[in-house]
C-alpha cells in the first residue's frame, strides 16, 4: 500500500481558494468621514486601518478591504452598497 503525503503548500493553496476580496471604489459622492465610518462599522475595521483603505481607495481608484469567504463578505458589501458605497466582492 502507497500512503501519499501532502506537502504543507498543499493545505494553505486548499485553504486560499475559498477566499474572496471585498472590494471598495472610489467615488466623487461620499465624503473621507463617511467612508471611514463606514469602514468601521460595517467591516469592523480600527480607525487607522480605515483611515488607510480610505486614501488607497481616493488615489488608487479602489482598495480591497477585507478578505474572506464569500458568506461572510456578502453582508458587508450590500451594507456598504445600503450606504452608497461602491462595492463588490471579487
């Protein structure tokens, strides 16, 4: 009988592939507070994490924000969307 090990890259690629980015757009709409606040609430993010993401998301157009799977991203991209917000998991 042949017993097979996985090398421990296999376990972390298994791991990986159910995770998703939620991502956040930059817009000519909402205010720095209003997406900073949002960040905090909906994504639980601290106040310097956001602060970042937000600057990211005004100069680079968009910024991923949280990654996980699909489940848990899901209700944080339709509240951001809820408070007009552009979002979207990828």
């Amino acid at each position: 009988m042949v017993e097979t090990e996985f090398a421990p890259e296999h376990a972390v690629v298994e791991e990986l592939v159910g995770q998703r980015d939620l991502i956040v757009f930059n817009d000519d709409v909402n205010t720095f507070d209003h997406v900073i606040d949002s960040l905090i609430k909906v994504c639980k993010h601290e106040v310097e994490q956001a602060e970042q993401c937000t600057y990211i998301i005004h100069y680079n157009g968009k910024c991923q924000v949280k990654r996980g799977e699909y489940e848990k991203l899901e209700p944080m991209c339709v509240a951001l969307l809820d408070r007009g917000i552009s979002a979207e998991i990828q």
